[in-house]
C-alpha cells in the first residue's frame, strides 16, 4: 500500500496475488466523484479483462486499518489496456475507502490493487440493453464500448441526480442515438422511465444495471412483472444492502457438525459463520457473484442477492452474504 504522507510512494513489495499501479492521472469527473487513471510502474501493459470486470484497491481506513474496496474498470476493454479508468464517489458517511482515495491520493503515488474479476460479464445476445444510475456508469460505458466494438446492438440509459453529479457524460453521449441520458428516476419529470424501457421483453435480449441499490432493485421487480426470461437480468453492486425493518436474529445450524450459532440481526450469516470458524467460499460479499451459495436444508431463505436464478432459489439454495430467514433456524448444507 502507498505511504500516503510521501510526495513519492514507498510502498512495501506488493503480495504476489497483488498488483503494484501508479496513479497517472487524478481529475474530478463530477461532484464529488474522482476519476483515477491507474498504469504499471514501468508502462507495460496492464492485465487484459472484458467490460463488466472490477479491480479491489488496497485502502487505508481512518483508524490506520488496511482493507480492500471494489471499483469497476470504466476504460474500453483491450487485449493489452496500458490503463484503468476508475471513478470514485466520495462517501463522507462511508466506512473511509473513498475519503483515502479522495483526500490522500496524489499523481505517481502507488496503490496495490488486484487482478481485474469479473461477475458482471456481457453475455452473448441480440440485442443488450444497459442501465446506469450515477457511478454505476463505470462497467455500463466499458460494456457499451466493448458492444459498438463488436458491431452488436445496444441501448444505453444513464441517469443522475443532477448535472453536476454526472460523471463521464461526454463519453456517454459519443455513442449518439444509442445513449439516453436523463436526470432523475422520475418520468413525470423528465427522468429515467424503467417502465418503459422494460415493458416488452423480447427474446434474445439482455438487461444490465448498476448503480444505487433502489434502482437495481425496481428494474428487478419490473422484469419479474412483465416476465422477462430468468437469466436475462443482470446487476452489480459493491455495498451490501442494509438491515431492513422486522429483521431479526436467526439461528444457524451447520448440517456437517451440528455446531449451532446465533446470527444478530444486524450480522450478516456469512460474517458470523466465519467468525465462528465455519469455513465457506465466499468473494463479492454483497450478492453479485454467487460464490458463497448454500444449500438450505430446513428454514425458509429470504432472498436478497442479485445473483441467483428463480430456479436455483426454488431449489432452497441461498447466498449468505446479504440473505436472511424467513424463519428463526436455517439448517445448511456446510
């Protein structure tokens, strides 16, 4: 990680699993939304990825804690990208990653960061329909530059709260007649109308979202209401959603060895299980790439991730990560 009180970085030697980048570039791409172009030490080319993919930057927290914060790669993918393009909403209620790479970041300094992942990847379709909502434009416009590279029809919604909140509007409107761009999720006021954009589904067509989770979750709802093909909706967050009203406590039962454990009801079940010693794969940690899936034995799952397919919550499997219960026990399948 970056000494960040440094004019020059002296980061330690980065983990081999890590990659040592250096700000190439800092600009303010909106209010209070910063824009960061990442290169290699010595100019080499960067890690390939496909649009959709986010890298995890090391970042330190105010109280001198390391941890790691999820960013989509906005640039247009390449086979050899010399750069990353990220955007950074400043966070002041946050838990501290955005305000490190908001205020204590320079031009040269040093940053680890990981190799690009990838939950949110295009699929193959006929016609893609893309929707961003603030700075979840970042994985939108590289899907959008990846699509018109490839001659494949698209459609692309972006919406913000204001002008001064849009970032990269510019590169948005490049695209002309393909890209919309509208201010506020009201329609009767001019704003994203998802209603709209939803009510016929057609085949062959595939939805992507990313932005704030009330808009992930309408366009959710609207597909399931006008019956678009499981499978088709695709969205990508990097917060874990909050507690909801009337939840609660839920006692947790590992089929394997029986251990019991109490999960709080502002504790996410993964979380706790791990605490407890239980050992589960796990990647997002806020339900985007299903790697944390269970299979639930007893108990009712309430499902809150974006990730699984009607028929695989059906079947009663769960992502532990941001789902709850239904009922006060869960018998899982670990």
């Amino acid at each position: 990680m970056a000494d960040t009180n440094a004019s020059t970085a002296t980061a330690s030697e980065a983990p081999p699993e890590l990659l040592r980048v250096r700000i190439a570039k800092l600009r303010m791409e909106a209010e209070d939304i910063r824009g960061l172009e990442l290169t290699t030490e010595n100019g080499a080319p960067l890690p390939a990825f496909k649009a959709g993919a986010h890298v995890d930057i090391g970042v330190i927290l105010p109280g001198k804690e390391r941890a790691m914060r999820s960013y989509s790669i906005a640039s247009p993918p390449s086979e050899q990208p010399f750069t990353y393009h990220l955007v950074i909403q400043y966070e002041e209620h946050g838990t501290g990653g955005s305000i490190f790479l908001h205020e204590r970041l320079k031009q040269g300094y040093i940053l680890e960061i990981t190799q690009p992942k990838n939950f949110f990847d295009l699929k193959e379709a006929e016609h893609s329909i893309l929707i961003a909502g603030g700075v979840g434009i970042a994985p939108i416009l590289a899907m959008a530059y990846e699509l018109a590279e490839g001659q494949k029809l698209f459609e692309l919604h972006y919406t913000a709260h204001s002008p001064q909140r849009m970032a990269m509007k510019t590169q948005v409107a490049a695209f002309g007649s393909a890209a919309k761009i509208t201010l506020g999720r009201d329609p009767k006021n001019g704003g994203i109308d998802l209603r709209a954009i939803l009510s016929q589904p057609k085949p062959g067509t595939h939805v992507y979202v990313c932005g704030p989770h009330g808009m992930i979750d309408e366009v959710h709802a609207l597909a399931h209401q006008f019956g678009w093909l499981d499978g088709t909706v695709h969205s990508e967050v990097f917060k874990k959603p909050g507690p909801r009203p009337g939840d609660g406590p839920v006692e947790v039962v590992i089929k394997s060895t029986g251990q019991i454990i109490q999960v709080p009801a502002k504790a996410s079940i993964l979380d706790t299980i791990l605490a407890a010693g239980v050992k589960q794969d796990y990647d997002c940690r806020v339900g985007t790439c299903g790697t944390c899936s269970v299979q639930v034995l007893e108990g009712i799952p309430d499902h809150r991730d974006n990730v699984l397919l009607e028929s695989e919550r059906a079947s009663n499997r769960m992502c532990t990560c941001v789902s709850r219960s239904k009922t006060a026990r869960l018998v899982l399948d670990l």
